[in-house]
C-alpha cells in the first residue's frame, strides 16, 4: 500500500522526511508557503547542503513518487497523511514560537475535504500535539483528522543516513488505525527490525526533549570532568573512553569542548525548563546545564588569559567558527560567542572555517579578519584557537604553523591535536582536560 503523503513545510526537516519517505514508496507532494523555494525544487535544485541528498532528490523525481507544489491549499485536499514539519524556533524569553505551527494547522482545517491523518513532525512542546487536535476538529468538525505526534532526531550534516537509519521511530497516536498506517509509511524500516515506539502524545513529545536534554547533560558532565582533569592533572581522553567502555554509559557524546551549539539543543533545553516551570516541576538538571554550558565558553577564553596575560591587542587566529564540523551553520555556535567574548576583551582576531565564514561575517562585519587559507590567517598570530573540530585542523603542518605564528601558543579546545607531537615542536600546547 502508497500513502499519498503531504509535506507542510520543506525546510531542512521536511525537505529530508520527503525525500525520504518517497524512496519508501510513498507517494510525497511537498509544500510551502515560500513558493520561491518550491521553485527553485522544481528546477531541481536542493536549496539546503545535507550529503547524500542529491541522489535520493532527483532518483524520486525522476521515478514520479517525490513531486513539489506551490499551492499550499491543493496540496492539503490532495494528500491522506498531512506531515507538519515548519520551523518551530525559539523566542527571545526560552519559548517556543508556534505561529508557523498554527497557521499550518489553519491551513489544513481549511483545505481539508476529505479525512486526513495530521502527523507533527516539528519539535513542539508537550500538550501541543493535543491542542492541534482540538483546534483542527473546532476549525472544521465536517472533515475526520487524526493527529500523530511523530519527531525526528535528525542531525545537520548527517540527516539523510539519519533518516534511512535510525535508533528508532516514535509514533505518538493513541488509534489503532493510525498506528497501522504510520507503521504502513516507514515499512522498509519496520522490516529491517528498527524499533517503534507507540505511545501517547505527551509522551512523544517529551521523548524529543529527553532525548536531546539528555545528550545535552552527557556533554555538559563530560566538559565539567574535563575541567577538574585540567585542574588534578588527568587526561579526559582516557576518562572519556574507560566510561565509554561501561555499557550502561556508552562511548558516544563524551567529547569535551567549548559547550554545545547548534539549533536544537540550546533551544531544546531552554524550553524543556520553560515547559517544567509551566507545569511546576524544576527542571533544575538541565538549568545548571544550560548555565555550565554557557560558562564554558568562558573556561576557553580564560584558558587563553592563561597562556597569554591581558589579551588587549593580542592576535589570536581562531580555526573553526561553525557550532561543528561539516556545516556552514553558526547558530549557537559556541565558536562564535567565544570571539565575541575576545573581541571584548579587545583582542585581534584573524578567524578560518572552511564552510562558515560568511555565515560569521554576517555577525562580526569588519571587526574580525576573515581568511580562506587557514595558514594566511596565522601570520603574526600569538596563539591559534582550534574551536571546531574541522579534519582539516588535525593534520596541521606544524612547521609551517611555526614559521608563521609570531607566538608559540595552541589552544586546542576540541582536543583534535596530539599533544607530544605540538610540545615537540616547541609549542605551549593546552587542550581541554589534557594538562
Ligand atoms: C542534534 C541531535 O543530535 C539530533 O538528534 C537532533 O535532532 C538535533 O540536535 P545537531 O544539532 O545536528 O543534532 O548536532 P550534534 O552532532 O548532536 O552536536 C550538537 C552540539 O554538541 C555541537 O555543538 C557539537 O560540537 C557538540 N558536541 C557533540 C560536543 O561538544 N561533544 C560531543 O561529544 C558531541
């Protein structure tokens, strides 16, 4: 059985479920209310970077199941299964912004003439699910809509193996029907034995927050023992891969650095407190999180004073400035609040990325010197800042590094260098928890 399938919303998540669900043999009409983009996916062009992408695009094109349309209201009429997959960002106060969720819901309550399954895709706060069901059957009683709450956990950069591969599929939807149906769309991965997980609403929507709060904390302890590394002389490195070896730890998410970034799990966390002050519950694990991720930015910076005094006038070469590696997204990128703090303190920067730089333009203006060539932007440096662990950044020729920086220190706060080899060179070499 195909399920003619409606995708509300081609972002970065709903671009990627389309393509994917279209190479199960679903039938995918993708919409949304910029219709320039929708343009320019009919011309066959993929306006976001995600590898693999490409090929998935143009082969469910080309075999008719993935096709595109600018009319939002014929492409709700038309489709059994509504996926709501619009941008749910962030407001100022840690809330989530749902108008984009609402006006979606609008939409469908007013275009629908037949019944429909509406299936949230969108990271949305607990209780939400639930009021897009009460809200679509108020907007428009004549029409039957059964609603699913069904996240993702896609990550950028990664999010098409992500798609084809994941740990497991949440499907949140208390009717017997819908599950049949949901379990009917993603039947490649239910044959190859990915688990599903049936729940309620609320459940599947906190799922996605746990999920994410969770590796949030595992970075955030993995940073805190980091620092007290740094402090007794351990190596995090050695602590990190003997926890890893506890099966109930898991070796994954155990890489110090400068914090998290990116655009979902700052957001995530600040709104899993938010949804807990809402309902009286302290969400005081992830409040001090959020706070240690927030300070260790700072725990770079003051690194740096460390090795350098005063960082007035002071060069630093910061190498990386994406939230991580292959991507040009600075969105929380801790990169990027670490210049920001250097520039206060009035230091001279000279920063590289290989794909960011004009995403970090945007942001810094004239006040940081961009270079394409990372060794460029060495020159007269007196430290360089590793901030994003970059491949490129790991092979660094560290002779020429040393003709080149007017100083001799390296701050490695990805830990992406070998330490003996950088002091054998004669340079003041310090990573996070390796001292
Ligand atoms: C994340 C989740 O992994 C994904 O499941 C969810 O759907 C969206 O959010 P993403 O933001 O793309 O994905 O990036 P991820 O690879 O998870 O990294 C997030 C941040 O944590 C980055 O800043 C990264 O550098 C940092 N990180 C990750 C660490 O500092 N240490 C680690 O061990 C892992």
């Amino acid at each position: 059985m195909s399920c003619e399938i409606t995708i509300l919303g081609t972002g970065y998540v709903g671009l990627v479920c389309g393509v994917g669900l279209a190479d199960f043999g679903n039938q995918v009409v993708c919409t949304d209310v910029d219709g320039d983009k929708i343009d320019l996916l009919k011309e066959g062009v993929v306006p976001i970077y995600e590898p693999g992408i490409g090929e998935y695009f143009e082969r469910n094109c080309k075999e008719g199941r993935l096709c595109f349309e600018k009319d939002v209201a014929l492409a709700i009429k038309e489709g059994d299964v509504i996926f709501i997959a619009v941008g749910t960002p962030a407001k100022e106060d840690g809330d989530v912004d749902l108008s984009f969720l609402w006006s979606a819901v609008e939409a469908i309550a007013r275009y629908s003439t037949t019944p429909k399954t509406v299936v949230v895709k969108s990271t949305v706060p607990v209780g939400t699910t639930r009021k897009v069901e009460r809200k679509l059957k108020e907007l428009n009683p004549n029409v039957s809509f059964t609603v699913v709450s069904n996240p993702e956990f896609l990550r950028e950069g990664k999010a098409v193996y992500d798609f084809f591969h994941p740990d497991k599929v949440v499907i949140g939807t208390e009717g017997r029907e819908a599950q049949e149906l949901m379990r009917e769309i993603y039947r490649p991965l239910y044959l190859l034995g990915t688990p599903f997980v049936f729940c309620n609403f609320e459940t599947a929507e906190l799922i996605k927050y746990a999920n994410n709060a969770f590796l949030a904390l595992k970075i955030t302890f993995i940073n805190q023992i980091a620092n007290l590394c740094d402090a007794v002389g351990a190596d995090v490195q050695v602590v990190a891969k003997a926890l890893g070896m506890d099966g109930r730890i898991g070796p994954k998410f155990l890489h110090p650095g400068p914090g998290f970034g990116g655009s979902c799990f700052p957001k995530d966390t600040r709104a899993l407190v938010k949804m807990g002050k809402r309902f009286g519950e302290e969400m005081s694990l992830i409040e001090e999180v959020i706070k240690a991720n927030e300070g260790q930015r700072k725990k770079v910076v003051g690194k740096l004073e460390r090795l350098l005094g005063n960082l007035e006038g002071r060069k630093i070469c910061v190498l990386g400035l994406a939230f991580k590696a292959e991507t040009d997204d600075i969105r929380e990128s801790p990169a990027i609040d670490v210049v920001r703090i250097l520039l206060e303190r009035r230091a001279k920067i000279h920063a590289h990325d290989p794909q960011a730089i004009e995403n970090a333009r945007s942001v810094f203006g004239n006040s940081v010197s961009f270079f394409e060539d990372m060794y460029e932007a060495m020159k007269d440096c007196d430290a360089i800042c590793i901030l994003t662990e970059w491949n490129c950044y790991r092979n660094l020729d560290l002779e020429k590094v040393k003709s080149l920086l007017k100083g001799n220190v390296v701050l490695d706060a990805r830990n992406v260098l070998e330490p003996d080899r950088v002091k054998q060179k004669g340079f003041v070499y310090e990573g996070i928890g390796r001292r």
